[in-house]
C-alpha cells in the first residue's frame, strides 16, 4: 500500500476508512458476527448497518460462500475481520466485491504481518486498518490505530477527517474527528516494528508447538490454517466441549485463559432491534460456546506451552475417566 493514515486507535481507523469513502445512513456494510465488537460499531458510529454472515467454523472467519444472498441495493461494503491473526479467505470474497462493486474494507487489527498467498493482509482490498492496543502483535504504550491504503486522495480525505476536516488551522471543511495517532506512540512503535517479524515468527514457532502437543488430543480442535495463509497467530485459540472444566484447571495452576468472543454481536443487546435470532447463525453461536485461547507471546518459554499442554491433557484424561466410571459403575 502507498499510503498510511495515523489514527487514534483501530476502532477509528475502521471509522474513517468507512467514512472516508462515502459510507454512512443507508447503507449496509456486511461483515462477521464473530469478532470483537468494535468491528460492527464501527459500522454502526458511521450511521450504516451491520449485516451479519456466518463464519467458517475451520478459521472462524466469514463464509463467503453465504455472502452472495446477504448483498442488496443498500450494501456498500464487505468488511471482513482477520480473526485472531489469520487471514479469511480473500480470494474469493474480493472476487464477488468486485463483481458487485463493493468495496472491501479489512479489519487487519489482530493481524498485522499476516500474509495470504504471499501478500500482506491490510494490503488486500480498498482499504486495511490496523490497532496498535498494547494487546495486538504491534502494540504501543497505549492507544493508536493506522489505516493503509492505495488511493491517495482517500489518503488525504482521511487526513483531514482525523483533525475536524481541516487542513488549514481554524477553517473547517466537514465534520471530523479528533483522532490523530499520538506522537510518542508513534515514537514506541517506529522502535517496536523492528521487532516485528521476529516476534511474529516467535508467536508461529509456539503456536506449531501446541499444536504439536494438543493435535491428538481428544476433545481438542487445534486451529486450521487456510491454505495460502500464513497467520500470526495474535491468539493460540483451541476449541473444546470441555471449555469450563480445562479453563478451571488452568485457572487452578495459575495459567490464565480467555474467551473470544463469549457473546456473537448479531445476538448483543444493542443490535436486538436488527431483528436476529438465535440459532440464526449457527456457527458463530457455536463457537462462542467452545472457544479457548491458551497463553501465547513473543519470548515466552517454550517449557510454558508444555506445562500448559500437559494440564490439558492430564484433566482431559481424569475427565473422561470420570465419566466412564460414572457410566460403568454398577447399579
Ligand atoms: C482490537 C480490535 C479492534 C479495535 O482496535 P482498538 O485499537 O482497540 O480500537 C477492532 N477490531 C478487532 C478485530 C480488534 O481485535
């Protein structure tokens, strides 16, 4: 991408590059129900609607295949999310954005140095945003957020939309937004971004590692790399029927765990107006149920993916051993 857009956070690089490009009351923006939220209320700060398709259970991320039918006269844009650091299948999507004449706006925020069939992710469509939280693979002191794309007028509609559409101090061309990336986060980050691809290989090696570990395990699903795609893996998330009872034992041993997302956003309080039902999307709403991310970061000892893997391994032993004696007893 020839250009980049500094911004407050990832949240309103994905407000601005929606903006930027004319979308706002009217329109429908399709994108993931499994996602952080700021993805879809990004959509909705614009004025526009979320429209909510499935995701692929194998990635998490959206289905193309069921994109086709959700496209109507109102729908401006596909906004699809990278999930957990793994790019969605962009081959296919980008094709039906074109035939449509969508643009494609990439939530890259947990996926910075991702690549699909050998490109960059934030690279593979209008316009790519990213998150520089501390908790994302490039991560500041604190809040900041980039969008990159091709188009450099758009570039410069985005310029002046995160200092209140001004250019000139005191003359005001439209309404904007106080959102410019802070200069001493951008002073951590240009030092930090050094270390990127390293630490994104560290993140890789670790994660290969528990899959390693955990792929014969009972119970477990590992996660699935979608052919072309090299992910960056921002969460190690496994899926389990098991969830509560590994989380606990985890817990128990001191290794902290989290659930992303617990709740899909078609089915959240602030979007009950938008008519969903539960049940409605079947495999978002599954894998809210059976998603676990195990500890993972750059530097950390690959003895703590042993031990991490061994608990699992070990409660789901005892687990199943319990209930089978339960069943076997005799009564
Ligand atoms: C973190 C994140 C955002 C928002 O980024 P902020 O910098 O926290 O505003 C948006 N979408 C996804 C998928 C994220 O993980």
């Amino acid at each position: 991408m020839d250009f980049g857009v500094g911004v407050a956070s990832g949240t309103d690089a994905l407000i601005l590059a929606l903006e930027a490009q004319g979308i706002g009351p009217g329109d429908e923006v399709i994108t993931t129900p499994f996602t952080f939220f700021a993805t879809a209320e990004a959509i909705s700060r614009c004025g526009a609607t979320p429209v909510f398709v499935d995701i692929d259970p194998s990635t998490y991320n959206i289905d193309w295949q069921l994109l086709e039918p959700k496209i109507t006269a109102r729908t401006k844009a596909i906004m699809p999310v990278h999930l957990f650091g793994q790019s969605a299948d962009m081959e296919s999507l980008v094709e039906i954005a074109q035939r449509y004449d969508l643009k494609v706006v990439e939530d890259a925020c947990q996926a910075i140095g991702a690549e699909y069939k050998g490109r960059r992710v934030g690279g593979l469509g209008d316009a790519g945003c990213f998150s520089f939280f501390p908790s994302k693979n490039l991560g500041g002191a604190g809040d900041g957020g980039m969008v990159v794309l091709n188009d450099g007028e758009l570039a410069e509609k985005m310029r002046l939309l995160r200092e209140h559409g001004s250019s000139r101090k005191y003359h005001h061309q439209f309404l904007g937004h106080n959102s410019r990336l802070d200069a001493l986060q951008a002073a951590f980050l240009l030092v930090k971004l050094k270390y990127l691809d390293e630490w994104n290989k560290e993140r890789r090696e670790l994660a290969a590692h528990y899959s390693e570990l955990l792929g014969a395990a009972p119970e477990i699903k590992t996660p699935e790399v979608l052919p072309g795609a090299s992910p960056v893996f921002n969460l190690y998330v496994i899926r389990t029927s098991m969830r509560e009872t590994l989380r606990e034992v985890l817990t128990q041993a001191g290794v902290a765990t989290g659930i992303y997302y617990p709740l899909p956003l078609h089915l959240q309080e602030v979007y009950r107006d938008l008519g969903y039902e539960k049940g409605e999307l079947p495999q978002s709403e599954n894998a809210a149920q059976e998603t676990l991310a195990l500890p993972l970061y750059p530097c950390m000892p690959k003895e703590t993916v042993e031990k991490v893997s061994a608990l699992i391994i070990d409660a789901i032993t005892k687990g199943r051993a319990g209930t089978r004696s339960l069943s076997d007893a005799p009564s």
